[in-house]
C-alpha cells in the first residue's frame, strides 16, 4: 500500500474518531466537570498508546521523551485546547460545537502557509480567501438563536471556548506537522503527549473542577469515559498527525468538514435538542461551502511527503 493511500485511511480514522468526541462529551457531561471528563477521556488514550509505544515503537517513543520541547509545548497547547473544546460542547449542542469548531479550518491554512513555503503561495488565491470568509460568515449564522435569549450567556461563552479551541488547533496541528517532519514518528510524539495532557487537565480538574463529581459516577460511566479516549483521542490523532504528515495540514483539516454531518446523524439518534434552525442550517451550507472554496484552491498545491 502506497503512502497516499495509508494517509488518506489514517485521515478517515480521524474523521471518524473526532465526529464522535462530542457525542461522548455530551453524554458525560452530567458526571463530570469539563476538565476532568477530558483528564479521563485522555486517561483512557494513555492505557492504550502506551502499551501500544513500548510494544511498536520503543526506541521512537524513548526519542519522543528525551525530546521535551515540542512534545511539552504541543502539551500544553493541547491541554488549553481540549478544555475550551469540552467546555465549547457543555454550553452547546454536540452538532453545533462541532460545526462551531470549523473556523478551524482558515485558521490552520493561514498558519500553514506561513511555516510550510509549499503552501505559502495559497494564501494569496481569491477562493481560499473569499472560502476562509465565508467560513466566518457560517459560523456567525449558526450561534443566531433568536427563540432561546434566555440561553445566550451560555451559547456565548461556547462560541469564545469554541473559537478558542480552533485557534490553538491551528497552532497544535501546524507545530505537530512541523515536529513530525523533522524529529520525531506521529504516534510516539502523541503517546507521549497524550501522557503530559492527561497530567495537565487532571490538575485542572482538582484545582479548577468539581472532582468530588467523579467520586459520584458508576462505574459503567468511568469505563464509557476511558473507552471514548480510544478512537476520538489516541487512533484519531495519533492518525491526523500522520495524515497531515503526508498529505498536508490545509487539505487535512479542510475534510474535517464531514465531522459535523457525522456527528449530527448520530446526535439526532440520541437528543432532540440537535436539530438546528434554518438560519443555523443556512450557516452550515455558507460554512461548508466556505470549505469546499478552500479544498478546491488547495488541490492545486503540490504538497512534498517525505519517503
């Protein structure tokens, strides 16, 4: 099997994973605070890539700790990053905040073009610029909820979470790429993350949260929440990370448009809170073809994948 195509199924595992993280968030979201529920969720990715690192990849994840600065600093972007995404979920819907998170995708060209020079040209192209407007312009239609004043506080610090997620996404996913390129294999770099994550947001969680909630959940509950680190945390970034390795971060990211279609289907299997307005909907198509703009100006860039 060529490179391209184990890059293009490493990507559709990620597709896959993240539709369903918010569906988990929500689901938890009554037995944990935000911080804790992602400690534990991450918890659950560090029992399965660590075995998985010591079984595989021993001398590259070895590699992977003796190199502390881009996996520490990937960390800690990490950890801010998936508090404001599981706070983002808890103040709204598991469709809308997955929707509301693909502002991440100008953002991730825009920082692209200024680190990686076969992207750079990108930028200046009139579809990626008037697609990245047209994603700003979706994602503004979709947090218009003129029935539900009553709930605008919280919608609004999910949009402030939400957008704040999607820009340190930018930052975590360029850098990654960045650190993949040049020192260390995707899945070792993000086992060992995924361990400095796990420590970051369970501190959060005593300090910031409510852990005495925790105490409180069954034990079906606990094991629903290691269970969702599997695919959406450890398979899914472990996978982005070396899709977007060899396929590049803009046309990666800019897939990422299927996640909210995903999770809206199995959403609505499960709340009926998840349908959205015609306004929100009018929001996803502007946003969505915001991103094909994108995706169609970046099949022109010839991205270099190393051998």
């Amino acid at each position: 099997m060529s490179q391209k195509n184990r890059a293009g199924i490493a990507l559709s595992l990620a597709i896959l994973g993240w539709s369903f993280s918010p569906i988990f968030i929500r689901y938890l979201q009554d037995a944990y605070d935000p911080f804790t529920q992602a400690g534990i969720r991450y918890s659950g990715a560090v029992l399965f890539l660590v075995p998985y690192c010591l079984l595989f990849y021993r001398d590259a994840f070895k590699k992977a700790f003796l190199k502390p600065f881009p996996t520490f600093i990937l960390s800690i972007t990490n950890v801010v990053m998936q508090s404001a995404w599981t706070i983002g979920i808890y103040y709204s819907t598991a469709s809308l905040g997955q929707i509301l998170a693909k502002i991440q995708i100008p953002i991730v060209a825009f920082f692209s073009f200024l680190v990686f020079a076969e992207e750079r040209s990108l930028i200046k192209n009139p579809r990626f610029i008037i697609g990245s407007i047209l994603g700003i312009l979706g994602s503004a239609l979709l947090i218009y909820k003129p029935s539900a004043i009553d709930e605008f506080p919280y919608l609004y610090r999910a949009v402030l979470a939400l957008f704040l997620s999607a820009f340190l996404w930018g930052i975590y996913c360029v850098y990654g790429k960045y650190t993949v390129e040049r020192e260390l294999h995707p899945i070792p770099m993000f086992g060992v993350i995924s361990i400095y994550t796990t420590i970051g947001l369970l501190l959060l969680g005593y300090f910031l949260g409510s852990p005495e909630k925790a105490i409180h959940a069954s034990v079906s509950i606990h094991l629903i929440a290691l269970f969702s680190g599997l695919l959406p945390i450890a398979v899914a970034h472990s996978s982005f990370h070396y899709a977007q390795w060899h396929l590049g971060s803009a046309f990666c990211n800019t897939l990422l448009t299927l996640n909210p279609l995903i999770t809206h289907f199995f959403a609505l299997l499960l709340w009926k809170n998840e349908h959205l307005s015609i306004i929100q909907w009018i929001g996803t198509s502007i946003l969505l073809l915001g991103c094909v703009l994108v995706l169609f100006t970046q099949s022109n860039i010839k991205t270099q994948s190393p051998e």
